[in-house]
C-alpha cells in the first residue's frame, strides 16, 4: 500500500539513482521558480463537478494529426534514460505499449530511434532537435520516417542550455556510458569564429540557433506533419499555426530553461485563445495526477506530456514502474471523469473549471 | 481545562483509534487539497459586528421542510459509526437528543435505521445511497418511512468512490465486526458486464449510478420530502429545485470525493443567488467553529450539517464526546450572535460578512 | 543592545509573569485569527517617501476634543495592571507623565480612578463600562469628573466576554490580590430571571447589556464629551456621530472579543469615509511600530491607543519598561515622519500609503 | 561547484566577518519587510519568451549621460569596503576593471575617492552625500571632477539614517582602522541649537537635510551630469527631471532607510510612466540574478546597481570574489537574453513581462 501515487515514485526515486542524476532529473533552472509554479498553479485551479447525469458512452480516445489514442496523454520526449536504467528508452517503450498510450522519441535517447520505432505498437512520434549542420537534421528526419514514426516534433525552447544551478552543484555530468545514441555518427560541426569583445553565447551560440526560416525549410523536406514544441507566448503560436504546424506542445521544459517563466497550465488560456478552435495544443510541465490532465483538457489542451513521472517509474522499477506510473494517471484521469459528470474528453470544458 | 474546542477533540481523537480508521475518518481525496480550503475559506471570510442594539427576543430555532429545529444544525450521515465506539450509532443518538439537535442516519449505519430511529427524540433524516436495484432503494425507504423518518436525503456526489490515498496508505479496510447493518439483507446484484476494451469505471460502476430520472422516479414513490446532497454547482441546484425537492445541502462530501473541488462555502454564494430565497440550503464540510455556522448562514444557509466533529466526539468519548462538542459548537454560535448583534437566525445576513 | 524595539519586550515579558496571566494578555479569541491579522495588515501597508522637502517646523503635536497632546497616542485602558506589577496602574501613570503621553484610565483599573486622576499630569480620560445598574454607572461618571478626567470612553464591543481559549486552556483566573478596585463598593445588581429554555446568554447578559437609548441617556448626564471605544462598522460611526459623540476609537479590542472581524486598521478607511473630515477617530489593535502609528494617521486616525506593549513594559521593568516602549514608538514615529518627508502630523495623508 | 551563483557568496559571506558587520551589510530597517520585499517582489513576476527569433548582433551594450557602458549596471556605491577586506575599495576597482563594468564610488569610501579614480579604467561615477557646510561639499565635487568622475550621483533617500534594529542588536560601530576617508580633512560643522521641547531628529538632524534648494544650487556648481539617487515616488521623479538632472536611480537603499517602503521593482513601472521614454533611470535594491536585471530593464530601467552582492564577494574573496559575482551576473543576463529572444538591450520590453 505504499506506492499509489506518481508522488510515491518521486520520493522513492531519489534513492534509486546518484545524487548527481536525481539533481539533473528534479530540478529546474535557477532557484526553481517556475518548476514550483508548475505544480502550484495545477494545486490553485479549481474544478467544478455536475451530478445525476446520464453516463453511458464513456471513453478517454483522442484524435491528434491523424493518430489514434486510447488516452489523452503522451510520454514526453526525454533524452538519456539510460542514465535510470539498464534498459533505457527499450523499458520505456516497453510500458507504453503495456498501458497502450503513445509516445515521442528524443533525439537525444540513449538507445537508437530504430530500436525505439521498431518496438513501439503505439502512436511513435520522434522529437527533433535541429542541428548546426542541416544535413544531420535532414538526415534525422528521414531516419524517422523510415522507422515509422508518424509524427516531427521540433523543439524550440532550449538553443542554449538553462542555468541548471541544482545540477551544477550536484556535479553532474553524462558518464561515458550514456550517448546520445542517434547523434554519434555525425562529426561535430564548426562553430561561429568571435572577434574579440563578443560574447560566445550572445554571438556564437545562438547565431546558430534555428529560426522560423529553418522551420519552413524542414517542413518543405518532410511529409511528416511538424508539431512545435516549447511554446509559451500567444504570438509564437500564431506563428506556428501560420507556418502549417500541426500543433504545438505548450511548455516551459518543465522548468528546465529560462526560471521566471510562468507556469505552462497558466499560459495555456490566452494561447487557446490565440489561435483558432481545431488547431492542436498539447500541454506539459507540472503534471502529476489525472485531475491535472483534467485541469489542462478544460482549459484548452487536447491532450497531455508526461516527463519526470516517468523516469521516477523507470528508475524505480523498470518498464514496471513506469507502466505503473501511467496506469495511475489514466485511472485518476477516469475518476475525475467521473465524478464530474464527463463522459469523453470532449465533454471536459471550460465549464468543468471553479 | 483541557478540551474546550473542537480542535482539541480532533487532537485526542487521534489516540483513541488504530491509525487506519484515522486515516479513513480525518483524511480527504487525492492530495487532501479540498480538505484544507474547506478550513482556510471559513478562517479567510470576515465578519462584521454592530454594537449597542437592542436584545429582547434572542433565539437560534429554525424551520426546515416543515421540521422545527432548535439549533440551525444537524449530525451529518456518518457511515460505519460503530468502528469508533461500540455504541456507534446508537451513541450519537443519545447525544442528538440530549442537546436537542436534529440528525442524519446514514444508509451505511452499523446500527439498523429502525433502532436509531425509535431511540431518537429530535427530528430524524433518512439519508439515502440509491441502490444499484430499486426494489433494495425502495425498501430503504419504506423502512424509514415506518421507523418515523420525517425526510429523505439522497446523497448524489459519490457515484463511485473517491480517491482516497491517506487511507490506501494506511492500510485501512473496514473490520468484520462492522457492517452496513441496512443492506444485510440486499443481494448483491449483478454488475454490468463489459466488452473488451471497455473500462470498469467509466462503463461498468458509473453506468450503474442514478440519474436525474431516478430521482423523479424516487419522488413519485415515497409521501417524504425529498433533499438532494452533494450539490455543488449552481446550475445542479437550479435542476434540483425544478425537480421538486424541498432543499440541498451544498457539500464536497467534506473533501472526501474529487480533490480539486472548490471549498463548499465558496460555492454557496453562487448557488444561493441561482435559486429562489425560500429554496432551503444546507451546507457542510470544514465546520468546526461557531462562527463557521454564523458565516455559512450569513452566505446563505438555511442551516448546517456537522461531520467529522461528531466522529472524534463519539471516539473520545462517547455520548457525551458527542454531546460537549456540539455544546461547544452551539455556544460558540451563541456568542457569535451575541457579539454582532444578531437576535435571530434571521438577523444573520450577508451585511454581516466583512 | 538587547532591548531596542517593543518585540523585544514582547519576548521578554513570557518570562516574567506566570503562564495564565501571559495567556490572558497576550491571547485573542477563539483560534487567533484577528489577533494575528492586525498584525498582517499593518505589515502589508506600503508607504510613500519624498524627498528633499524643506523640514522647517517639525512636530507631533495633535488636539483631541480640546485635550492638547504631545503625541497622536495614549495608552488605552488596560484592565488590572496589578496582575503585572505591584504597582499596577501607579506604575503606568508614571510613565505617562514621563514620556507626556495620555492615558485612558479603564473601569476596571486595579487602583483607584481618584489614585490614578490625582498622579496623573498629562490628559486623563476614563473608559467605563457601563453597569447592569444605572445608579452605579452614574457613580462612576460622578468619580470621574470629580478627579479631573476630561472625557469618557465608553466601550461597546465586549456586552460579553469573548471566546478567550487560550487563557482558559492556560487555567486563568483573577488572583484574590487583583480587584476592580472602582467597582468594589457596587453590590452585584440581580439579572434577569430565565424561563426554561432561554439561553443564558442571549436571553439573560445579553438582554442588560447597553444600547443607544442608554448611551443617550449617559449623554444627558455629563458634561464631559462622550468617545465611544469598540466601533468597527462604518454604519455604527454614523450612528455615532449622530449621537453627538466627540469621537470614536475603531477597534476589535486587540482581537479579544469576535475572531474573524477584519483587522482595525482594515477598517479604519470605509469607517473614515462614512463620517465626516473633522469628525474624531481614534485606532487601536496592533500597533507595535512607529511606522504602524504613521499608517494609522495617513489613513484617516487622529491618533492611536497603544495596550499590550503598555502591559509588557510594565511587566518586564514597571515605570521604566512602560516609558521606555512609548519612547522608542515616539522615536520611531518620529523617524517615520522624517524619512518619508512629513513635517507634522497633518503632513501624514493617504498620499503617504503606497 | 559550490559557488556558481549569487546566493552562495551570501551564505559564505556570514563566515567571513564578524556578526556586527555581517549585521550591519545584510540587514534593511525595522523588520526586514522592505528588505525581504526587494526580493519577493522580482521573484513574482514573470517573463515571456519568444522562440525562434533571428539572432545576430547580440550586445548587452548601453549609453548612460555620455558614457559607453559594456553592460547595463554599475557596481553601487557602498560605504566603508574596508570593514570587509583588507584592501577595501581598491580591490573592487580592480573587479570592476576586469570584468568592464562601471562603478559608483560612495562619499564613505574608506580609501580616498583620488586614489579610486586614479586606478579605476571603466566610466566612474561619484556618488555625493551633501555635507552640512556647502564648503565641505563643494569641495568633494571640486576633487571628484578633478579625479575624473564624469557625473554626481547626488543620495538622498537617507537624511537620517534609517531604524538599523539589526546592527543595533548586533552592537555594530565602525572600528576606528575603517573612516571615511574623503571627509577626514572636514571639521565636524555646528549643529542648529534646539530650545527644550524640540526635537533633535525633527527641529535638529532633519533641518540640515538638504532641499532641492541645494540642489540647484549643487547643479549651477558642477559641469558634471547630476543623478539622484534614491528617488521612490512618481512625482519626486518629476521634480527631478524638471530640475535638470541626467538621471535619477529608483532605490529603497536596499530596504537600508524606512521600513514599509514598496519593493523598488514595484515602484519602477509609475516612476517610469510619470516622466518621458528619453528620461534615464536606474535601479537597485534586490538584484540577485540575471534575470533580475532582464525584469528591470523591462520594466523601464535603463540599467541597474548592485549593491550587497559586490560586499560579499569582497568578504569571501577580495577582487577575485567581486570580479566572479559580477560575471555570474553578466552571464544569468546574456542567458537570460538568449533564451527570451533578445538581441540588445533594447529588445528588452515591456513585452517581456508576463
Ligand atoms: C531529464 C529530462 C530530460 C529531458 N529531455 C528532453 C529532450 O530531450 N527533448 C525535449 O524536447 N524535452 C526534454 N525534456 C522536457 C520534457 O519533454 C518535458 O517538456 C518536461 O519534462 C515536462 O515537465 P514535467 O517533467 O514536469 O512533466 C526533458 C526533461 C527532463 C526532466
Ligand atoms: C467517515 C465519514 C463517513 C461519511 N459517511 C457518509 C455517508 O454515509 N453518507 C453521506 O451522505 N455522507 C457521508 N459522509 C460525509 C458527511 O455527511 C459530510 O458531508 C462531511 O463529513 C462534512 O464535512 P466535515 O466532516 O468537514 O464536517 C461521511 C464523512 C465521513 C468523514
Ligand atoms: C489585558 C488587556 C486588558 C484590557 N482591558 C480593557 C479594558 O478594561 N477596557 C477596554 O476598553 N479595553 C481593554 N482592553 C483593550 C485595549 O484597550 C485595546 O483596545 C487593545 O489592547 C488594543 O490592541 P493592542 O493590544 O494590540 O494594542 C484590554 C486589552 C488587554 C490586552
Ligand atoms: C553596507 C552598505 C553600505 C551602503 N553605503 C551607501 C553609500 O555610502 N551611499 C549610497 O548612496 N548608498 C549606499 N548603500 C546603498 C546601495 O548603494 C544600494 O542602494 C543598495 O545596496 C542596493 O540594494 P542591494 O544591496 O539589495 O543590491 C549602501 C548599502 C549597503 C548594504
């Protein structure tokens, strides 16, 4: 009776990893502001219930660009999971066919996108990380199409690194052990030259960052619908929705990039509010209990990202724990159905919000 | 000197029973979110006070569906009594009549409705779990009919149960010893049976759950005036009124359901301004002061369940546990009256919240 | 360097009286509530500084129903002051005299108003409570005027004593050494007899307690101005003024008699609109700084009372602890005035309150 | 990898000098409610980002009244460094080289403002306290200009000093090795005689506070560009620009002078609408982060001083420590930057500000 709930294996997790690892997982950039406004602002919303009525065609399925979900929730791209278990990305997969929710593939994953693609049963969306030199970004994309996923997601929110001081006084860094398993064939590229007087973050780093041109020449080069991941300003998903994304995944990262961001859940009204009713909006950073699914559905989200639930489960237990994990989330995710009168997600709206 | 608050009962109670029970008793759903704004909302409200008015005719006697009351309170229906006392219900009883206070047997009772209700002097409620069959439903209600019930309190916002991590954690399952002592003799009817995929919650046990036609159904069978409990949003009591009962009590079910809901007396101002001013509202969940009644009343009120108050009082001490902590409660209210000048129950209105 | 500010002498005073007495002083009613939101409140006002004023002709002095005071403050009327001090109330009058600060000498003073009147060389005002029995009250007034007091406070928020938990959990009781000392020579006038089933409290104390007629009626009997003490609504300011009173003090009785009224200072600026300009509003409950005096007087007081610092000087170092709290407040207040660029207490406005 | 960010130089700092002086650095007035506001306020308020903006000339760089600075902060001016390193204010100079940023030096400097201004190659501003003899003061900016100072940073948001509870408890004094070094050739001037009843702050100290009177008078005397410092209201900022300054600096003095002051972050955005786009101004009181200095340039600052933590580092580690407090800062900023999709200092608006 000891592990209920996704807060149980956060607990737990910090004993089944280094300290330097739980700090690179758990925290949050700078003094973790907005990693606790995450959680705080899901806390601060209130839910409305109806009772008495009719409930007969229940149902969690969703639709998102043209795949099928049994539930309204994705396992978040997540880079390295072989830091938390033997098996990696291979025990993840591995649960999210067992509990048969979709999930995307980081370009970052310490196990072949392949391997992923080719065990996966479910929806099988790869995250894409642009790289410097455009033929290795090119290059990723038809890997992942020819693996069968079904869906790019680009993610926008990280050119440069956070000030991740947790880890940094942790002393993490990536033992040898674990590789970003689909980037090791390609050679680094050149960097920026600086003149003297210029800054290596302000003018190298991010003179080679991607930009909104670099995001219409990928989707001239893919037939893969484009999702935009890390969006948290009106105006940026007006942009996406203009550039022919599919969708975008509304998120701070969870709390991993610039501290002082708002919550993502308290971004998500005016977004939904910016673009039109059927363009797609996915939501992370923060979620920890179906009601916060729930919570974000109402407010505007199609469905959901799991991140950090899901190494906790993995380095707790394996693909175990993290089946576990998910299956913990979509049964709280039906109980707040029920008990609020909401037969299907479409039924959870802006009227079930207090 | 020692216990002079109801606080301080919750305090004892504590010691006064196996850990589970106390689980089961004092916890919420969820993260227990719910629970606590149903106190933080009572302490944050105000009040006001007038001085130097006259103060001739002091008195806290209400009329609820045609039952006098000396005191705009009642016990709430508290399932499975005897798991605090070996008296249980019939202990509470004892109180009720000894302070002159009106109270709710629950269809969950360990002491069967007919020896509580021939043991009880003040007026006596009948609350009612509608039974998956409707010839059990009926029984119950013809059974409180003959026991000298004088109204029927459907309880409708726990379909299915709620979230209950405190008492998953510690364990808790009701004893052998205990039973629902009014359904003994109910089969246990049969479930909806489920296709592949389908999901015991959202198509099995809700499918089951009444509805607004039971209701209906419910009010052609039985001459009692009819109460709905558990309602929360204004539009429910709209539909409650229109549905021909003689009044609600507004309750999260004291954040024991869906965790996320708002606190019950920040739901009552909006549900009092939905329906007509002689619409009778009860409310509950969180009191435990006598000013907390003089706030619910000045919102809207027509009076207020008491919960868990009831449950440490008969742990601690039986009847007489039972007793004292309404006393306190009905003196504290005294006094609150006392203090802002208000003679009546009536005289409590929303001029005196801050 | 120890003992610099009134917390100082807040901490130290727990450790020179006994428990009870500690508890009966320093305690609110019922759970704290408004005891600690007067302190909140004040904490959460923001001041407005300006700069570069010329500061030509500084000074505290204000005028209170034609009493000239040193300082916008006077010690309120503090019951018992022998509890503390063998010296009880001889002990404060001297300090007042030494700092030139008023004092409100109360009803129940544990030395004699005549002893307290002749000591005292700064303005003298008596707080009464008005007696079941008029002759008495009279008797009081008479003593009154007799012995130099150029006003009656006539307090109205305590008809009865408030839900003091914290000094009954602690066992307090007066010592037999500790009297009423103006009272003793009063015979305990007879109360009203109860029919069974009136309260005692709301058909018995409440039902002598005073009311307007009878404050008209004190009005017709002295030729002293008349302040009442205990006003927190701005429609009973009203009712004050058209009473013909000389002024008011918005208070909670140092959050002694209702827990959940707002805190005074709260209430002081819909109080002051309700009124007019030159109408006089005295404030007390919480008021531990210079800066809280500043905050009072910007948002409409004319003045404040200072009680419990009063009763901690007086316990922890008799006559000088006293002066010594009022000096550093005076000095405080002082500094407040010059730093924000206020010459005197006129200066102080509602545009110094950010 | 133990000091990687602002806050571990303030937790270091405690051990590398005495209580008193630690006291007297860390400590704000009365109750540290200014002080602890300065922080709360910047941590409350949130940030927007773009993604995917094109990056190409990022530069941190600003022009203040004619002086090109390579970042937008100065160090502020800080009295008596010399309490804190053996070297004092020369080894802060010598941050300020290394690491290209501009410097205030405080007319209480502990080392000469000559021997300063002689060492210092980054523009270098003199921050005046006017002297009671206007010969005194005249003299200071005679040897300001004459040292190459290029403005007069005129304080004046302390003509008292504030309630330093702190340090008194502390029992800090200035050790007789630590003077202000600028005023030791300055006999100490005669004070105003008071006659009995006056007040030594409000008749004495406050009227030799200087006016703007003296201001102009300051102004027709110096060629140099005029800032005030220390300004907090709208239309003090008003008097200030309409008096012909370059500049004002919106501070509380670090929560140093009246306690109860508003966060200065929260009083910029009035300040900066109650005076014209071109009218500089700058910020200080509570910056610990990069994104700090982000939120207050969008905010409305031109720039903004850092204050306590310059003293920490030149207690843990002489220049050293002050030269890698000051690039943590820079590098928080330049991140904070990159990952808003700012390219310049200009793009830093209002917009930014969620
Ligand atoms: C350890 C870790 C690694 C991550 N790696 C990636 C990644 O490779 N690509 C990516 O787009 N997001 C990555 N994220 C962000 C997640 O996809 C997701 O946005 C975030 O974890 C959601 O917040 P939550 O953890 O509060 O659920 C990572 C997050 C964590 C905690
Ligand atoms: C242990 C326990 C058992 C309960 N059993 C029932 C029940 O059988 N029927 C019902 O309608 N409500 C039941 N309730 C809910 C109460 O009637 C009431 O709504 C709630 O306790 C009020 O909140 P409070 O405990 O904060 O006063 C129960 C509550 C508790 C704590
Ligand atoms: C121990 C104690 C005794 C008091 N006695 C009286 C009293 O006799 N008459 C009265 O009008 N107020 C009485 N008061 C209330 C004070 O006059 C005053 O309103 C209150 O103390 C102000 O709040 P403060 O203590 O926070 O400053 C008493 C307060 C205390 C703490
Ligand atoms: C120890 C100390 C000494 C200071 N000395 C001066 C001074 O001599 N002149 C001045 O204008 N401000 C002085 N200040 C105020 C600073 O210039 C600045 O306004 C303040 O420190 C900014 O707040 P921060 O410390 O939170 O960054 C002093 C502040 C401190 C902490």
């Amino acid at each position: 009776a000891d592990v209920i709930a996704i807060s149980d294996y956060e607990r737990l997790a910090k004993d089944y990893m280094p300290h330097g690892i739980y700090e690179y997982i758990a925290g949050g950039a700078g003094d973790d502001i907005t990693l606790s406004r995450n959680r705080s602002a899901f806390d601060a919303i209130g839910m409305n219930k109806r009772v008495l009525r009719k409930f007969t065609k229940g149902t969690t399925e969703v639709t998102l660009s043209s795949d099928r979900f049994n539930w309204p929730m994705l396992i978040a791209p997540l880079a390295y999971q072989s830091l938390l278990h033997p098996e990696g990305e291979r025990a993840t997969v591995e649960a999210a066919n067992a509990v048969n929710m979709g999930m995307m593939t980081s370009t970052l994953s310490s196990v072949p996108l392949e391997d992923i693609g080719s065990a996966q049963q479910t929806p099988k969306w790869f995250q894409l990380y642009m790289q410097p030199d455009p033929e290795h970004t090119l290059d990723l994309v038809r890997r992942a199409e020819n693996a069968g996923y079904t869906a790019i997601v680009v993610t926008v929110d990280a050119p440069v690194s956070g000030l991740r001081n947790r880890q940094q006084r942790a002393g993490f860094s990536l033992p040898p052990s674990v590789v970003a398993a689909n980037l090791v064939n390609y050679p680094t590229s050149k960097t920026q030259s600086l003149s003297p007087g210029q800054s290596v973050l302000l003018n190298g780093l991010m003179a080679d960052a991607p930009d909104w041109n670099d995001l219409q020449w990928l989707r001239e080069n893919t037939r893969l619908p484009i999702w935009i991941k890390g969006i948290s300003h009106p105006q940026d998903a007006i942009l996406a929705a203009e550039s022919g994304c599919a969708g975008i995944v509304v998120s701070n990262h969870g709390g991993r990039t610039l501290d002082g961001l708002a919550a993502s859940i308290d971004l998500l009204p005016p977004i939904r509010n910016a673009v039109q009713d059927d363009f797609s909006i996915l939501l992370d950073s923060g979620i920890r209990r179906g009601t916060d699914i729930f919570k974000a559905i109402a407010l505007g989200a199609n469905g959901v990202l799991i991140g950090r639930p899901v190494l906790n489960g993995l380095a707790v237990a394996g693909a175990l724990g993290v089946a576990h994990s998910l299956t913990l989330l979509q049964q709280e995710l039906e109980l707040a159905m029920a008990l609020t009168g909401c037969e299907t997600i479409d039924d959870i709206t802006l009227d079930c919000i207090y």
